[in-house]
C-alpha cells in the first residue's frame, strides 16, 4: 500500500481504498500519505485534473448504440464492442476496470478481470461475505443497460456455489445506487459451465458508470461466494 499514490486516486477509488483499509495495514508512512491527502481532499485540490479528464467523453461524446442479439448467448454486447471484438482487451487497455468486494482467497485464479475473459474457464469468486458484489467501472463513458448475461463457472454441475439471488445495479458516484434487476431463486445457472441473458426488470432512462452485479442471498450451496 505504501507504493500506492493515494492523490492521483479519483474521490470514488480513494474512499474505496479507505473502506478496504485493515487497522493492521496501515504503516507510519501510509499514515502520512493519508494525513497527506486528507489535506488535499479539504482544499478540493484532490485528483481535479483526473476526474475533469475523466468525465469530458460523458459530456461532450457520441452516443452508440448496441442492439442486444442473443448470438453466442448475449455476449456480443457493451464490453464486446468496447474490445473490438476481444472483450478482455478491455481491461488490459484500460477501457474498464472492474473491481469487487473481495477476491477468494486473494487468489489470482479468482481475479475479477476473468469476468470477460470468456475463452478462459476460470472464473471470479468472492470470499464467503454476505452482500457480495462484482463492479464495472466504465470510466470515461456511461452506458444505458438493457440486458446482460452471466456464464456460471466451470468447476461442477448442480448445486456448486451458482448465482441464484442477485441484484443490478447502476450508479454515478458509487455510493447511491439505483436497482436496474433483481433476481431471486433464480435456477438457470444452476449447472456447470451454462450461460443465460436476462432484461432489465427496471430500466430506468438513465445513463450510469458503475454497473454492479450484488449477491443479497446464499448461492446454490448456500454460501455467499
């Protein structure tokens, strides 16, 4: 943490950062550099040149369109148009970052970037937290969603740990968040390796730049990963 440089953190990633923080992480140094920012943060000199760059494609950009198409179950979308084609690209290139509330184990198997990687059958898990989320930060843009797929993981088949209750949501300054779906007892992802699509049951005319996916129930094996 000490080599992290907490100024150049948008307001969102750096309470993030603060959230995440254990008591027995923070060194003298990282201290500092924290007292340091604080001081920043009071002035409103904190991170103004990245977040003005950040937000200049919301304001001034082009709007595109990308029509939902169950070919190769749904997951020709936002983040296959964004990759050209390479959904992962999207991550490696910095279109996106995608970000959870933990990683199994702190295990790079695990990583939330395998979301989009759809040739690799590795998959992301949380540890066994109760409220569990999985984020898309879309950065300089924000999206209007409409539909989205989900691909269960490839370990076993019924019963071992599918999504089955979850929620949507989208935000714009990721602390209030409107829910786009909810999906409770939901039995299609229930086997190993399967993939469904899903519309929006509340699809508000709203553009958004996080896009969370929540886990507010157990999985198929009753656990919150």
């Amino acid at each position: 943490f000490e080599h992290i440089e907490i100024q150049s953190l948008s307001k969102e990633k750096y309470l993030f950062f603060i959230n995440q923080l254990e008591l027995d992480e923070i060194t003298n140094s990282l201290w500092q550099n924290i007292l340091h920012s604080i001081e920043h943060l009071n002035t409103g000199q904190f991170s103004t040149i990245q977040n003005k760059s950040r937000y200049t494609s919301n304001i001034q950009g082009n709007i595109t369109n990308v029509p939902f198409d169950l070919i190769d179950q749904g997951f020709h979308g936002i983040i296959h148009k964004l990759g050209n084609g390479n959904p992962k690209s999207t991550v490696t290139n910095d279109t996106i970052e995608i970000i959870a509330s933990s990683v199994y184990h702190n295990g790079p198997s695990y990583n939330p970037k395998y979301v989009v990687d759809y040739s690799d059958t590795n998959s992301f898990w949380s540890d066994d937290i109760p409220d569990s989320w999985l984020c898309f930060d879309f950065i300089n843009r924000k999206i209007k969603l409409s539909h989205y797929s989900i691909r269960s993981n490839d370990y076993q088949g019924v019963g071992w740990h599918h999504l089955q209750n979850w929620v949507i949501e989208g935000s714009n300054d990721f602390k209030n968040w409107d829910i786009l779906d909810r999906k409770e007892n939901n039995k299609s992802l229930n086997n190993r390796y399967i993939s469904n699509s899903f519309k929006l049951e509340y699809a508000p005319d709203q553009f958004y730049r996080y896009i969370r996916l929540r886990q507010f129930k157990e999985n198929s094996a009753g656990e919150n990963h």
